[in-house]
C-alpha cells in the first residue's frame, strides 16, 4: 500500500474496488475541541467540511459507497469537553 498524503490529519482511502465499491473517509475530530486554541472560533478548521463534500461527491460520481462512523474523545486532554459529545456521564453537561 502507497503512503497517504495527509493534510490536516483528515484523508480517504479505497476499501474494495469491486462490487460493492468501497471508500473510507476519515475525519479529524480533534479539529473541534473546545480546549483546541488554534482552531477555536473556525467554522471549518482545515477546509475538513468542504474537502468532505468534494470527497462525497466524488464517491457519489464513481458509485462508491462510503460507511458512515465517527469518533469522539468525551474530553480532550486538557480536561475540557469535546464540542459535541458532551454528557453528564463524562462530567460536561448536556
């Protein structure tokens, strides 16, 4: 397997090039911790979002199916809440 190029930490793969086509999508979720200080107050950190819709795009144009996961850290490693994952469970409130 060829080395991915990776830029901000977000990047897409081919998992099966035969019936069904298959492509991972892979998010940086770290992005958008609130304890994140270079990326606080961006609307999309990276061009993650937009790079994303080209990416869906493209699946979409070569009848790719692409899975749907996501992972999120309750808190990040300063202790704060992670921007859409919080619970009273985790301590941050809902």
């Amino acid at each position: 397997m060829r080395p991915l190029p990776i830029a901000g930490g977000f990047y897409t793969l081919p998992i099966s090039s035969t019936a069904p086509k298959l492509r991972a999508i892979v998010l940086n979720t770290n992005l958008y911790l609130s304890g994140n200080k270079v990326t606080r107050g961006q609307t999309d950190p990276g061009n993650q979002l937009r790079w994303l819709e080209s990416e869906l795009q493209k699946a979409v144009d070569n009848d790719e199916k692409v899975p749907g996961l996501g992972s999120s850290m309750g808190k990040d490693l300063n202790g704060s809440c992670a921007r859409g994952n919080q619970t009273r469970e985790q301590g941050c409130g809902v």
